[in-house]
C-alpha cells in the first residue's frame, strides 16, 4: 500500500508560517526553517512587550499627573495619598487625561484634595 504524506496539512502548514513572516527581510520572509525561528521569536517578543506596555503606559500617566499637581505646588505622592484619604476613586489614567485635556476639572479635583 502507497505511504500517504497529506501535502495538503503540510502545505496549510507552511503557508501558515510564511504568511506570518510576511513583510520581514531577506530570508526570514520566504525560507521555511528560518521563517520558522523568526516567527516564534517574534511571538515571544509579543507576548513580553503587551505586558511591557500596560508598564509604560501606568509610567506616562504618572509622569502627566505629577506635572500637573506640580502647577499647585503639590508632589504626585502626596497628590495619590491625600486622594486616597478623600475616598477618590479616579484612575491614573483619567486623572491623566483630564490633566492634559481639561485643566479646570483637573484644578477642582486637586482643590477637593487640599479642602
């Protein structure tokens, strides 16, 4: 009886692969074991950096806070504590926000912390 291969699966296979390597230079884009490397590398690197990002962007948010508590000559930490004190609720990434894009909210936010 003829060995069956299934060249069908292994062509989905590699096809897989290579569509994913798809825009990467010289042989990472079209040379199956290398493609292979790439793309596993690649999806690690992935999974690593989505953590990476909720980092960096918790860093910006305290970076825009604390510019703008500074205008009311008042340091970030002491900003969080005294918020916390108040029972405020508001995330880092809206008082971020309303630090950049709203100022007078941002200034009665600040003021309700002195009160």
């Amino acid at each position: 009886m003829p060995r069956s291969v299934n060249s069908v699966a292994s062509r989905e296979r590699r096809k897989k692969i290579l569509k994913r390597a798809k825009g990467q230079f010289g042989r990472r884009k079209n040379v199956l074991t290398v493609a292979k490397n790439s793309v596993e590398k690649g999806l690690s690197y992935a999974y690593r950096d989505r953590r990476t990002k909720k980092r960096n962007f918790r860093a910006l948010w305290i970076t825009r806070i604390n510019a703008g508590v500074r205008l009311y000559g008042m340091s970030y930490s002491v900003f969080i504590g005294k918020l916390a004190e108040k029972n405020i609720t508001l995330n880092r990434k809206t008082l971020a926000d309303l630090a950049m894009n709203n100022p007078e909210a941002f200034k009665a936010v600040v003021e309700e912390c002195n009160s």
